[in-house]
C-alpha cells in the first residue's frame, strides 16, 4: 500500500468491491483519494485492487456482524490517522411477492441495509467528531422514492436510510460532519441484472418511465459520491440527490 501524508484523505467504500462502490471508489482512486473498501468476498476485493491500484486499500469483513465494527474502525483509524469520508453503499436486495416474505428474510434485509450501515456510521461520526470534519454518503434507491412491488423489505430499508440521512444532517451538521444521500435510479450492476433479467415487464416498466431511455452506468454514482464529498458541495447536506436519468419524475 501506499505511504501518505496527513493531509492524504482517506475515504471507506462498503461494498466497493463491486457495481457501484466499485465504481465510487474508482472515482476516488483518481480524485488522489486512499479508498477502503470493505465486501465480504476477497476474491472480488483482490481483483477491485488489482484494478484501482496503491490508492486502494480492500478489507474482508462481512458488516453484518455488528459486534466486529467497532474494532474494524478503530483498526483503519490507526493504520491512517483519521477517516474523512464514509459511504454506505453495502445493500442486498430480495424480489418476492409480499405474502412470500418471511421474518427472517425481512430481518436480514434491514440488518445488512439499515443496521450495520447505522453502526458504521456511528463508529466512523465519532472518530469525525474530534476533528470536526467528515462527509458521509448513504446510498438509497428508487424504491424509497416511489412504490415497487416486490421489494418490500428492502423499500422499508432504504426509506430509513433516506430518514436516517436527514436526522443525521440536522445533528451532525452544526459539528461539521456533512451528511447526504444518493437514490440511484437503475444502474447497470448485477443486482439490477438480477431484478430485471427475466422479467420483461418489469424491465419494459423501467425503461418506460425512465426519460433518458437507458440504465445509468455505475460510473454515474461514482461522479455524484465525489462531488458530494468535494470543497465544491461545502454546503450541501440533509439532500437526497436522485441519479437516475430523470426516472424519479418519470410519467
Ligand atoms: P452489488 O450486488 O453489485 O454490490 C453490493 C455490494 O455490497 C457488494 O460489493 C457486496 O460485497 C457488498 N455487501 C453486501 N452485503 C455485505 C455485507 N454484509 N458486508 C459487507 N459487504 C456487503 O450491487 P450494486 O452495486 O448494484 O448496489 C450497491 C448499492 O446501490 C446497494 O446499496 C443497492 O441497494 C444500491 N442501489 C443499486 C441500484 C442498481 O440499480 N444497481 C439502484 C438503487 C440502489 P460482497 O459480495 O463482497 O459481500
């Protein structure tokens, strides 16, 4: 890895390993930003290093252990110094009919979606606090914005992710720690792959209500995350910024 400074920024990237927190931390990587980028699959992490290079940093921990996050941060903050940018773009997502969903499938969906993103941002905000800086990231969906069927633990997950993104501005702010969030429309990633692949009508449902005609590309989330972690987005925060090629505001 390579050696830095301390004014090196240092950004962590859940699920950066792939779609799009690969796509963030790539942006970052070329913004001169060391990049953290946590999954749970090393295999896919090493390749995301390989590809990114000494600014990229991949670490196997899966978040839903909520116990080892604690220990994890305070681990990166001693290896680095400090942490100035968090995004919690780490998200599962499970399409079955409503009377389909079990307790166990809805539970596991909010603990990967909305708990452990709460517990990393707690342990990340409290090593920000001291510096009185910081820029966190969560990364919504389109299905916090308007009704889909079929995803109904993962609506309810990032309908509070959206909430906790506001709550979170309003506290934070005044201490210098900026809080914002992404709803990405429907990007070309595997899990888009796997929510509209065989399933024509939903796809049709997609491109039809989306005016630029198209998935975005991961890329495009990368450019909105480091534009809101940048001088130029000093004061913007408690804002849910669609990327989505118009698809929120679609007839
Ligand atoms: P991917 O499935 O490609 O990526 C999800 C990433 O999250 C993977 O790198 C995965 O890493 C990581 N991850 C999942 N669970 C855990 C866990 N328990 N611990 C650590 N890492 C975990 O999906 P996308 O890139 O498409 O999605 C990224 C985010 O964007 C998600 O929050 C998703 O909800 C959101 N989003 C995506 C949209 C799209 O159209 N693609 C639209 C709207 C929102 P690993 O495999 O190594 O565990």
């Amino acid at each position: 890895m390579k050696t830095h400074t301390t004014t090196q920024r240092i950004a962590i990237v859940t699920g950066g390993g792939s779609g799009i927190g690969l796509a963030i931390a790539e942006k970052f990587v070329q913004a001169s930003i060391l990049t953290i980028i946590i999954g749970r699959d090393q295999k896919k992490l090493g390749a995301a290093q390989k590809q990114l290079g000494d600014l990229c940093e991949p670490v196997c921990q899966d978040l839903d252990d909520l116990a080892a996050i604690p220990g994890l941060i305070d681990q990166l903050v001693h290896r680095h110094g400090h942490i100035d940018i968090l995004v919690n773009n780490a998200g599962i997502n499970m399409k079955k009919e409503f009377t389909d969903v079990t307790d166990e499938d809805f539970e596991r969906i909010l603990h990967t979606n909305l708990r452990s993103v709460f517990t990393v941002s707690r342990e990340v905000v409290r090593t920000m606090l001291p510096r009185g800086k910081g820029h966190i990231i969560n990364i919504s969906s389109m299905a916090a914005q308007y009704g889909i069927p079929k995803v109904i633990a993962y609506t309810a997950s990032k309908s509070a992710v959206e909430g906790m993104t506001k709550a979170m501005a309003v506290e934070l702010s005044p201490k210098g720690i900026l809080v914002n969030c992404i709803a990405p429309g429907f990007i070309a990633t595997d899990m888009s792959s796997k929510a509209l692949d065989g399933d024509a009508e939903r796809k049709q449902k997609v491109f039809s209500r989306t005016p630029m005609g198209r998935l975005g590309d991961p890329g495009d989330i990368g450019d909105a995350a480091l534009f809101l972690a940048s001088e130029q987005a000093k004061y913007v925060t408690g804002v849910i910024l669609p990327v989505d090629g118009g698809n929120s505001v679609g007839f």
